[in-house]
C-alpha cells in the first residue's frame, strides 16, 4: 500500500502495502480522504494529483467522531478476513472516503473550480446512487454532480471574508430514495494566497524627540497589518524598512522601532523631520506586498543655547524731570531656545551708574524694561553708564560645558534738561521767636534758586489760608519772615507757614515749602494756687503736723516743665502756721503752735505766696482757710461750729453708719406722719370741744371799724387751730415782696404796741375781734373743695400782707410789726445757707 503524508511545505512518501494511501496534515492533525482521484495544491502554484487504484475502493486508517459506525463495519471486515485465513494488512471497507478538501482563493478560470470528489464504497458504478449535498453556500457556492460526486466552486472565494465552509453529505438510493449511509459532516477551507498588502491602520504618526540626543534614542514604534493568514506561507511575514528619513533615523525591520540614527540634531537647524516606513511581506522577498505609512518626528527643544544681545551698547534718554519708577529704555537678549529654556533674567551690574536705575525682566517679550530709581538732576549729572547681563533661568547641566549661558551689554543713558521750577536749599525749615515779639520783627529767612541754565530771579509769597489766620509775611526778593500781628503761646505753640517760591521768567513754574515757626514763652502770668483750699485743724493738733498739701498752675508754658517755689510772706509773722516747701511743685501748710481753741478762733486765714521759675519771676499771694474743729483723740473730726458741721474723712466708719441710719429713721417718720396728717378725718365744727360759739368774749379795744375789713382771722371761730396756719401762711406771704414793707418801718415809740398786737395774734383764746359772728360748717370730701369766701381767705397760700402800709397811717403800725418778724426770718435762712454751703466745700 502507497501512503502519501501531506505535511505543510513537504511531501513524505514511505510504502505499508500493496494499497495506497493519501495522507494530508492540516492544522497538526492527520485526515485521510478514500478517492479515485484527490487533487492537492501546496504552495503558490504546486498542483498534485494522486490517483490510487485500488480494488474496489479506498481505504482509510483514520476515522472521524461521526463514523463510529463506518468504524463498526471496518471491525467486522477484518473479522472477515481473519476468518478466511488472510495474513498482514487489508483495507478497511466504510462507507464515506473523505473529511476536508480545499479549495483556491481567488480562482479567475471561466469554468466553475473543481473542489474534489466524493465516493462511497456501496457505490457500483451502477448510477444506483445519488450523492446529495448541504450547508453552508450550497447551490451559491458549491455544487456536486450527483452521479459522480464531484463539487466545483461556482464562484471565486476570499479568505479573508470566510475562510472555511461547512458541508453536510448523504449517500442516497437512487429508486427508493432511502440513505444508504448516515449523512455525515466536512469542511471546505479556502487555500490563501498573497493578495493583501501590510496596512498602516493608524498613519500618519507624529513623533518627538529631545535635541541632541544620542545614537540609539527611542523614538517612536509602529506596526503594520497583513489581511492573508499568517498561519501559511510567508503571506503575512512583515518586513520594516526606511524610505526617507535617512541618515537621521532607523527602523528595526521585525518591530517597527524608530531610534536616532544620527548624534547631534540641533533643532535650531531643522526642527521638523518626515521619515516614510515601508511594511513588505513574504518576509521581505521578491514579490511580495508592500504598505507605507508617514512619521512626523519633532525634536524638543533644550537649554543648548544662552541669551546673547544683539548689540553691546544701547543708548536711552530720559529727561530729568521723569518720576522715580517711570520707564527709561528696554533692552533685549535673543535666546535660540523656545518656552521655559529661553526665558531670560536681566540684572544691573553693580557699578557707579547702576545704583540710579533698576531693571525689569518681561516674561512676555523676552525683554528688560529699565527704571528710574532716583530722581535725576541734569544739572548735577549728564550721563549714566551701566552694564546690563541677561542669563537663563533654568539651566540644563548636560550642556553647562558649551559655555556661560549669560550675556552682558553696556547700557548709556543721557539725562535731556527740562525747565523746572525754584529749589529750596532746604526740605523744611524751623524757626523760633518769642510770643512778645513785636510786629515787623525778623523772625528768619528762606532760600530758594533756579538751577536752570537760565537761572531767573525767585520771588516768594506766603500761601494764604482759608481756616487759619497768618502772623507772618514775607519779603518778596529776600525771602526774609516777620511778623504780622501779635502772637499768643498760650493759643498757639507753632505756626506752619507754607512759603511759594516763583521764578520770574515763567510763573508757572513754582515750588513750596513749609516753615515751621515754634513761639517760645514769655512768663507773663504768675502763678496760682491749683485751687480755693479750706482745711480745718483740730483743737488738739501738734506743732508740726501738716494739715494740707497744696499745689499750684501757671498759664504760661515754659519749655521745660513748670518749677514753683511756695512761702510765707516775708512781712508779716504768722505764730500759728507755717508754709513747708517740698521741693516738686508742693508744699504743706505745718502748725506752728498748738492748742487752738475754737471758741477763741474758729477761722484763720493763712496767706501763701507762689513764685516761677521764670524769667522774669513772676509771683501771687494766695489764702488757705483753716477751721478749727474739734477731733477725736485719734484725729477724726467731729464738729467745727455750734452748726455741727460733720467732715466725712473725719468719721469712722461705725459714726457715719449711725449718722445714716438715724436720718433714714427720721424720714421715715416724717413720711408717716405726713400721711396719717393726709388721711385724717378733720372733726367738725359742731363735735368739737373747743367749739366757742356760744362763747361771748369782752374786751375794750376799739377795733378799726367797718373799714378795718381784714382785722381779725374769721378763721379761729371756726377752728382755733388755724391761727398758727394763718401766721405760716402771713410768713409766706410777707418773703415775696419785701420792698413793700420796707416802704413803712415802725417808729421805736410803737415797741408797745408791737409786743401787745403780736401777743395778740399768737394767742388762740382771745382774738381781738370786735363781734362775734357765727357761721354754719360747710364740711369737707368736696370735689371742687370748699366755696366758701372765708374759708377761701384763710387757706390762700399766698397772701400778700406787705401792703398794710398802703392803708393809711392807722395801719402803719402792724405793717412794722409784720416786718421785724420777715426780718427776723430771712436772716435766720441767710446763715443756714452759709453754713451748709461752708460744709460743703470743707468736704
């Protein structure tokens, strides 16, 4: 038997036995096919056709899954033969010889493509029976000949659209139409061949790479595709190569990898590079398809490259009058690098003319901006030289050994003369004069220049004020300070006077200046005791106990602090006290005896003279008054006068507390007479026991007639208490005009008649009336109170009993005698103010 072994690329052939057998592995596996004639292509274009005769059929050792039963028959076809004593191997008898075939891609012949041949081995040669076949593209694609079992293509196939089909076939009897043999499954695989080319999904690429990088950096990697299997043949073996882009860059021909082919890339020089791949399978070999694809490779920039200046001298102007931080010039360094590695720093080089100007770094321009520092002069200074250096700020070690990565250039600036106004020789001035100092008087002077070439004559002025009066004027063309009117220390220390300095040539021009005049102190007032200071000292004082300290102020106000010195006067001798300077502005007022009596004296009055320190020394006289009083044996006072008069600081705490307390119980009960005296029901007229209506009183005064109106109080016979409510009343009435009284004083001959008409008044049992009239008791509890005329007379709260004295010359007599009683009064309230007036201040 011929056995033929298919193995993908080669062809093994080796002999087992008379038969013949085809084997074909595809895909590691071994399949077998039972034909007349099987056709095979290998390759491209090898086409090999194998035609094994065998006896009746052909036979296979391999056996798919689906043919258990085919393997069942085999097994009783070998029983068989063993029976009838047959020796070695034999054919296998089953029903189906086939399991795959294949078929071409892309077949372009005008008649449909022979695929293969099926065969069974029931089949005589009869025409008995029918080969059917389904699945997959039959009768689009694939048909068979239903006598002979040979299936053709009816169209050409792409592998790379479908790259197997799936077929069922069925042996069938032809006149009953029953299937002589299960229907059993095989596939067709369409055979590839090179037709598609490496494709560049992603093209085209872009790429960076630093400059100056070294041979071999990585740039890039990028990877082709191939439609054909990669599984048969060279058809889809992809080969890189480079095109264009050499000798810059190199690819590695299996992985697509882009390295630097070439050292010392500036990108500088040439910042964009094209390189074209090309992708060729069949490994690369005559024939084969090929793809390209376009990189775009950048070169990143680096710090390789310092700042430089175009020029080495740059010339500015600016003019003198330019404000401190205005712009004079730029200056610019070019820097070959691009982003972060060309930003450039600017500096002044510390030297002479540096110090006047500073420099500005422009992150945006690239450029330095230089200020003025200083006020500039142009009469003073022409022209400025300073060197400038610009450097990078990051610097990149790699490339430190090129060189300095800095630059310097020499900058000259020239100061252009602009016309300005007068300059005052000094910023501010001070100046002093003394508050007396007379109208017209120097008090000092200013200066002022025109620094200009031209240098025009300076005329001052004083600048007027709105708010505030001016004391001084100023001499136009010496500029000489007086005084214009009168100055006061003591309303204001210090004048500031604002001088304007004009140049003649051009008013325009002006500057100003502030002089600040301080007025010094004349001592003019003298000085005075702080305050009105009453002391006391007690009765039992010792000589040299200090009972005050004073002090003293003065309205002047010297430059240094106020000296005073205190003293008693020099004239007289006082044996009682004595005036004890402290040396800082005090002094004590010290006994000189003791054993003051206040019955002998209660009063001292002792006189103090104060001096300044000033000159010329001005000096005053002032009082200290001095209460005796009488103190505790510890010290504490107790009474100064028949008045009592209590000083707080003299009391304990435990005397004050009693004090207190007995004047709250003192209130206290004042206000609860008060309201049961409100609250009390008044008796009436015909309940009370004093009533004296039926009571008829002789007396042999003769009364003042029918005239005499008001000469007696209606008032006591209707209740004998309201006489000492009409003489309050009479006492009210008599403080309100006093000059009436006074108008008709009594004659000392009338003493007698006084004393008998106030004893009179005063007593309640016999009123000088001259009848007796007796009235009815209206009541109280009235709303609109009493209506009563004679009720009315007697609670009149103000009535005026001064003009007695316009009755006439009978009544001159009780109008003196009304006055000596509102005298009396007055005088008697006159000393309790005094008195609590003098407490007061001694607390």
């Amino acid at each position: 038997m011929l056995v033929v072994l298919f193995r993908r690329g080669f062809v093994d052939f080796f002999i087992l036995d008379s038969s013949l057998f085809c084997r074909y592995h595809k895909s590691h596996q071994y399949q077998s096919l039972h034909l007349k004639v099987v056709p095979m292509l290998m390759g491209n274009c090898l086409l090999l056709f194998l035609w094994c005769l065998l006896d009746k059929s052909f036979v296979s050792p391999l056996h798919s899954s689906s043919q258990s039963r085919m393997g069942k028959e085999q097994h009783r076809n070998m029983m068989a033969h063993r029976k009838h004593g047959m020796m070695g191997v034999h054919r296998v008898k089953r029903g189906w010889v086939w399991n795959q075939f294949f078929v071409l891609e892309e077949y372009m012949g005008s008649d449909p493509q022979y695929v293969g041949k099926l065969h069974s081995d029931l089949d005589k040669g009869d025409s008995m029976v029918k080969y059917t076949l389904s699945g997959e593209g039959v009768g689009s694609i694939f048909t068979i000949e239903p006598s002979t079992g040979d299936i053709h293509a009816l169209r050409s196939l792409d592998r790379e659209e479908k790259s197997y089909y799936t077929l069922r076939a069925q042996a069938v009897d032809v006149l009953t139409g029953r299937p002589l043999e299960p229907e059993s499954e095989f596939i067709i695989k369409v055979q590839d061949i090179n037709d598609n080319e490496p494709r560049f999904l992603e093209g085209p690429y872009s790429a960076s790479v630093p400059e100056m990088s070294p041979v071999g950096t990585y740039v890039t990697q990028i990877t082709a595709t191939d439609a054909d299997d990669p599984t048969y043949g060279n058809s889809a073996r992809i080969v890189y190569s480079i095109l264009h882009g050499q000798p810059y860059f190199s690819v590695d021909p299996k992985t697509g990898i882009i390295r630097v082919a070439l050292p010392n890339m500036d990108r500088e020089v040439k910042e964009m590079y094209q390189v074209v791949i090309q992708a060729k399978d069949m490994g690369g070999q005559l024939g084969g398809l090929a793809g390209t694809t376009t990189i775009n490779i950048t070169l990143r920039d680096v710090n390789d490259n310092p700042p430089r200046f175009s020029k080495s001298i740059f010339h500015l102007r600016v003019p003198e009058s330019s404000p401190v931080g205005s712009s004079v010039g730029r200056v610019k360094a070019h820097d070959l690098d691009s982003g972060k590695n060309a930003e450039v720093e600017y500096s002044i080089v510390p030297g002479d003319g540096g110090s006047m100007f500073d420099i500005y770094s422009n992150k945006n321009t690239q450029e330095g901006t230089v200020i003025l520092k200083k006020r500039l002069d142009y009469e003073t200074r022409k022209a400025y030289t300073f060197k400038v250096e610009a450097s990078n700020a990051a610097l990149d070690q790699r490339f430190l050994h090129l060189g300095p990565f800095k630059d310097t250039a020499t900058v000259k600036v020239n100061v252009l003369d602009v016309e300005e106004p007068p300059v005052f020789s000094r910023m501010s001035y001070r100046m002093e004069t003394y508050e007396d100092t007379p109208v017209g008087i120097i008090v000092g002077a200013v200066t002022a220049e025109d620094l200009d070439v031209g240098n025009s004559p300076v005329r001052y002025s004083v600048e007027q004020k709105k708010d505030s009066e001016n004391h001084f004027d100023i001499d136009p063309v010496e500029g000489t300070l007086s005084v214009s009117e009168a100055l006061d220390r003591e309303r204001n220390t210090e004048h500031n006077v604002t001088v304007v300095a004009t140049k003649v040539n051009n008013p325009l021009l002006s500057s100003k200046v502030t002089v600040t005049i301080k007025v010094l102190d004349v001592n003019e007032f003298p000085p005075e005791l702080a305050f009105v200071y009453e002391t006391f000292v007690c009765e039992n004082a010792k000589v040299g106990q200090v009972i005050q300290i004073i002090s003293a102020t003065d309205r002047d106000m010297p430059a240094v602090e106020h000296r005073f010195y205190f003293k008693s006067p020099s004239q007289t001798r006082n044996r009682n006290f004595t005036i004890r300077d402290y040396g800082n502005n005090t002094a004590g007022v010290v006994t000189r005896r003791g054993g003051f009596r206040r019955l002998e004296q209660s009063m001292y009055l002792v006189p103090v003279i104060v001096e300044d320190g000033g000159y010329p020394i001005r000096s005053s006289t002032g009082t200290v008054s001095v209460r005796v009083c009488t103190c505790d044996t510890d010290g504490s006072l107790l009474s100064c006068n028949a008045e009592a008069v209590f000083f707080p600081m003299g009391l304990s705490t435990g005397a004050l507390m009693a004090i207190l307390l007995c004047v709250v119980i003192l209130l206290v009960m004042v206000v609860l007479y008060m309201g049961l005296r409100k609250h009390k029901k008044k008796d009436t007229l015909m309940s009370s026991k004093e009533d004296i209506r039926d009571n008829v009183i002789h007396y042999d005064d003769e009364g003042g007639g029918e005239e005499d109106t008001q000469a007696f109080d209606i008032g006591t016979l209707r209740n004998p208490k309201g006489i000492k409510e009409t003489v309050q009343l009479q006492k009210i009435r008599s403080e309100d005009e006093p000059d009436r009284a006074s108008a008709c004083m009594p004659n000392e001959d009338s003493e007698d008649i006084r004393n008998y008409i106030h004893h009179c008044l005063l007593e309640n049992s016999a009123p000088p009336y001259d009848s007796l009239v007796t009235y009815a008791y209206e009541g109280e509890g009235s709303v609109a109170e009493s209506l009563s005329s004679i009720e009315s007379w007697v609670l009149e709260p103000r009535e005026d009993c001064r003009n007695i004295c316009d009755w006439g010359p009978r009544f001159k007599t009780l109008a003196g005698i009304f006055r000596e009683h509102e005298c009396k009064d007055t005088e008697k309230t006159e000393n309790e103010v005094h008195a609590e007036a003098l407490n007061d201040r001694m607390d």
